[in-house]
C-alpha cells in the first residue's frame, strides 16, 4: 500500500483530506500536508479534494 502523494503546488490547505480521514493519519501543517504510518491507503483523501492535489498512485 502506498501513501498519498501531496501535489503542494495544487493543495490550498483547506483541510477537506485531512477532515475526512478515518484513522487521522493526515496532518495540516502550516506550508504541507503530512500523512503518518498509520495511512491505510483508503482513497477517502483523493476523493475529496477540490483541487486534485492528492494521489495515491505515487504520482
């Protein structure tokens, strides 16, 4: 399983990832977004941002 990758130039920090996550392993941090160990690679995150800035192909 991999992690979601964070496009920053794309991400406006709304926090719409990290809100969404079922085991809070997504943090709003002030210039990133951080995913920790315990990502379960659900896919919840790339579906609700509005800008496409999450994936989790590796991309």
């Amino acid at each position: 399983m991999s992690k979601p990758c964070i496009d920053l130039d794309a991400c406006m920090r709304c926090g719409a990832c990290v809100g969404t996550c079922p085991v809070n392993a997504m943090f709003l941090k002030e210039y990133t977004v951080e995913v920790n160990d315990d990502c379960t690679s659900c896919g919840l995150c790339e579906k609700v941002c509005p800008v496409g800035a999450v994936s989790l192909g590796g991309e």
